[in-house]
C-alpha cells in the first residue's frame, strides 16, 4: 500500500532523517549500497548496517500499520 510506505517513510525522517534519506536514495533513486556509500561519503559497510536496520525497522511499522 503506498498510503503505508508514505506514513512509515514520513516516520523514519521523523525519527532519524539520515535513515530517511537513504530509503529514498535506495527505493525512489534507484541508487546500489555502493551508490548511496559514495553519495553520502560513507564506507559501504556503514550503508549496508544501517540498510539493514531500515528495513527491519520498515518491516515492523508496515506490519503494525
């Protein structure tokens, strides 16, 4: 559902933007983990972490919602 990704996405930049701006980097550019790494002048270990509590976290509040 969109409206649910919209709310959990407007969430996430509520709670932490830098997480945000990844999902959006990811999903709505299109952009690879080494992509997003050198976009945000990151290691891509760094990315790949936090890409991965994101979408743990996106899982949880899609699933409440």
């Amino acid at each position: 559902d969109v409206l649910a990704v919209d709310a959990a996405l407007t969430k996430l930049a509520e709670v932490d933007p830098e997480q945000a701006e990844i999902v959006i980097l990811r999903f709505f550019g299109g952009l690879s983990v080494e992509e997003v790494a050198a976009v945000r002048k990151q290691s891509k270990r760094a990315v790949e972490e936090e890409w991965t509590m994101i979408k743990a976290w996106l899982r949880r509040e899609l699933a409440d919602g």
